[in-house]
C-alpha cells in the first residue's frame, strides 16, 4: 500500500512540474520529452520482460539463472516497473498538454 501510495504522489508532482514547465519551454521542447519517454517504455519494458520468469518462460530462465549476470539483472525486476510506470506518466502527460485529448 505504502509503494501504492508513493507512486501516485510521484506521478502527481511529475504531473505538476510539465504543466509549470508547459509556460517556460518551448513547445518542441516537450516534443523531445514525449520523444524520449516513448524510447523509455519500450526499453523498459524489454527490461521486465526479459527479468520475468512468468513471461519468458521457466526453463528459460533456470537456464540463466545460471549465470551470475542474469542473477543482477533480475534481481532489478522490481525497478524496471518503476522505471515504466514514471516513463508512462511522463510520456502521457506530456503527450496530453501537448497535442491534447484526441477524443474531444
């Protein structure tokens, strides 16, 4: 509940700074920042992806938990999630200040 909790305060303040950041930058500017958030997710989710057991499959992944650098990178897993979920918030606020809703 506590990490419930912190990440929906970080996705908050992210939200607050863009949009006072929306009146100083230039508007290509945020098309560099969505740019780079897009490039974020989909690295990142490459990253959880291959550190999950469930995705991957099991005898991939005894297989590499042979290897100790496997062993490092997995043991991330948990920060890969992190990583995606601030990446989207930024990348969709952003996109939304930027272009605006597309249904309306």
């Amino acid at each position: 509940m506590k990490k419930i909790a912190l990440l929906t305060f970080v996705a908050i303040t992210i939200t607050f700074v863009i949009v006072s950041l929306r009146a100083v930058l230039p508007s290509t500017a945020f098309v560099t920042i969505i740019f780079i958030a897009g490039i974020t997710n989909i690295l990142s989710f490459f990253l959880i992806f291959f550190s999950c057991r469930c995705l991957i499959g099991v005898e991939f992944a005894r297989n590499m938990m042979k290897h100790p650098w496997y062993n490092k990178f997995y043991h991330l897993h948990c920060w890969y999630w992190y990583i995606l979920f601030v990446s989207v918030v930024v990348h969709t606020v952003t996109a939304f200040l930027v272009f605006g809703n597309p249904l309306f």
